[in-house]
C-alpha cells in the first residue's frame, strides 16, 4: 500500500493538520517539526497526488498571458492557441487572463509584467524581448514566487523557469543548409528580413544562418540584416530597396513575419528571376506561396504545444512538482509544396 498523510503524522508524531501545513508550506510550524515532517515523507517514500489533492481543494490556477499585438500571423494564432485554452479552463482548473503589448517595446512589455504580479498569478507566460529592463522585471516576479514562462522568444540570463520554444539557432543553421542546396554553386547575394534583433528569436535564427552560411556557402555574399518590424508595408519597402540596390539577390531569408508584403513583392519578379526564398511559419500567407511557388520552404513551430506546455509547466511549478522534459520539446517542422499538411 501508499503511505498515507496519516503515515507521515504517526511516523512523525504530529498530528494531521500539521502535516498539511508542512506539505502546503503554510506558515506556523516550527523548523524541527518541520524536519520531521520531511524525514517522515523521505522514510516513507510518500509521493502526493497533486491532481487529486487540488481537486478535492477545487484548486484553480490563475495564469497571465502576455502577448504581443502587432498584426503577424503567426502571433495571432498564438493568440488563439491561449484563446483555446480558455474555452478548456473549466476543465483544468484554469483562470487565463491575456494582457496585450505593443511588439518590441520593452518598457510597455515591463508595465505588463508588473500589472501582471500585482494580481499575485500563479504564473505568467511571455514573448519576452532580450533587454535588460525586462529581464530585471521577470526577475522580480520570481522573486516575489510567481513563475515565470517564456514563449517563442526566450529571455536567458533571467531567472524564467522554463522556455517555451524552437532551437532557433538550430532553426537558423537549418535555413542556411536549404538556402545554399537550393542555390548551387553560383555566386550571388541573400538578403535576410528580420521584425528586429531586439528578440532573441531573431538574433538567434540569424546567428545561425550566418554561421552556416560562412563556413560552408562562401560563394554567397550575406547582406546586413534588414528589419521589417514584423509589418508588410515595412518589409515590403526595405525588400524593394534592396533587390534594387543588389540585382544579384539570389537567396531571401525571412526568419520574422511581414510575409504578407514580402508575397506581394515577389509577385512583381518575372518567375524566372525569383529568389529562394525560406520563410518561418506555416499561416495562410505562406501556405498560399509554397503552393504557388513563391516560396521554396517553410520552418514552422507549433503554437499550441507551445502553449500547453507553457500551461503544463506553470501548474506543474506552482505545484513544485518537475516536468517531462522530452514532452515540453517543441519541434521544428520543415515544409516543402510536396509535404503541406
């Protein structure tokens, strides 16, 4: 048989409400009792069913989602991946509230981060932006016992308790390795369209784009990185600039989104003078120009395993229980025409 709180409380002499302060970590037990307590649970072996314990408590897990605005595909179904956690929040337990920022502004993403800690979640889930004033605010809140998540975009160096997202670094390397087998071995330009280096995201895919791109495609001359902010109008004007200013552009790398003005762009080239071009996210845009054939590939991330994972982890935290880490791992899938879904 499982030992059983009653176990623990006659192994260690205590009576049962003590044991449910120790196990919930309320406050009034003194450090020795405490110990006891502990070396009970230890001698035991006793595992507690969290699922079980919040259920009879009717335990609900408030959670905060704070989520770029910007108009980007990929964005807007994140959106609807924590929309549809909502619809399920009944079901588990769950009380979702999504705050929305202006993209790439730190100190408006640092606002929310503190309207987010003044309700005292039990955790929050972010598309962080790599600045220092934002990292400082993520370490506030775990230091005040609110976990904290990241999403898509990471934010190392803070004290986040988990990732939720691609290798983008790994993401970059891979569109390199695809960028120099579709062009060959003749010489030519890439130009590389990121929202901005602000996000680690971005800075990371174009890492190791470039680091693959020069160790092994010397023959192609990489462009500095050109920032669309992640708007069509935007990536559209910055691309036309540069395809007039390099004729020889061979190669376009979109590791952001803006794709929307991107397609447009290229509807305008003569088909036998179109780039490659590999794109990240599979929306209705790009979707769309795989099957036309405006884009050669596309790398994509699973916005609702993202999600769920940031979900499992922050209740698994909250819990101070651990997490399968294989079944967190977001997987890079890559799309060509032949293999849409």
């Amino acid at each position: 048989m499982k030992p059983t709180v009653h176990d623990i409380a006659i192994h260690a002499g205590v009576s049962l409400a003590t044991v449910d302060r120790v196990l919930n970590n309320r406050p009034g037990v003194r450090q020795e009792t405490r110990a006891k307590v502990d070396a009970a649970v230890a001698a035991l072996g006793f595992v507690r069913d969290m699922a079980a314990a919040n259920l009879a408590k009717s335990r609900v897990y408030p959670l905060t989602f704070i989520l770029p605005s910007n108009d980007n595909s990929f964005m807007r179904g994140l959106a609807a991946a924590v929309g549809d956690a909502v619809t399920r929040a009944a079901v588990e337990r769950l009380a979702i509230r999504i705050i929305e920022v202006p993209a790439f502004d730190p100190p408006a993403l640092v606002a929310a981060l503190r309207e987010a800690g003044r309700d005292r979640p039990a955790g929050v889930a972010l598309v962080a932006v790599d600045a220092p004033e934002v990292r400082a605010a993520v370490d506030e809140l775990t230091g005040e016992g609110i976990p904290v998540v990241t999403v898509v975009s990471d934010l190392p160096g803070s004290t986040r308790q988990h990732y939720a997202g691609i290798d983008n670094i790994a993401a970059g390397r891979t569109a390199a390795s695809l960028m120099g087998r579709f062009l060959g071995q003749e010489a030519g330009s890439v130009a590389v369209l990121a929202g901005s280096l602000m996000v680690r995201d971005h800075r990371e895919r174009f890492e190791g784009f470039r680091a693959v791109m020069a160790a092994e495609f010397g023959h192609l001359h990489l462009l500095p990185v050109l920032e669309g902010r992640d708007d069509p109008a935007t990536a559209e004007q910055v691309l036309r600039a540069a395809l007039a200013a390099h004729p020889d552009i061979a190669g376009i790398y979109s590791l952001g989104a803006g794709n929307r003005g991107l397609m447009r762009l290229l509807k305008e080239v003569r088909r036998d003078r179109r780039p490659a071009v590999i794109a990240h996210e599979l929306t209705e845009t790009t979707r769309a120009a795989l099957t036309d054939g405006l884009i050669d590939a596309v790398l994509n991330q699973d916005a609702g395993h993202e999600v769920r994972s940031a979900i499992r982890v922050l209740k698994a935290t909250a819990d101070g229980q651990s997490v399968v880490e294989a079944q967190e791992r977001i997987r890079l899938d890559i799309f060509l025409r032949d293999n849409l879904p």
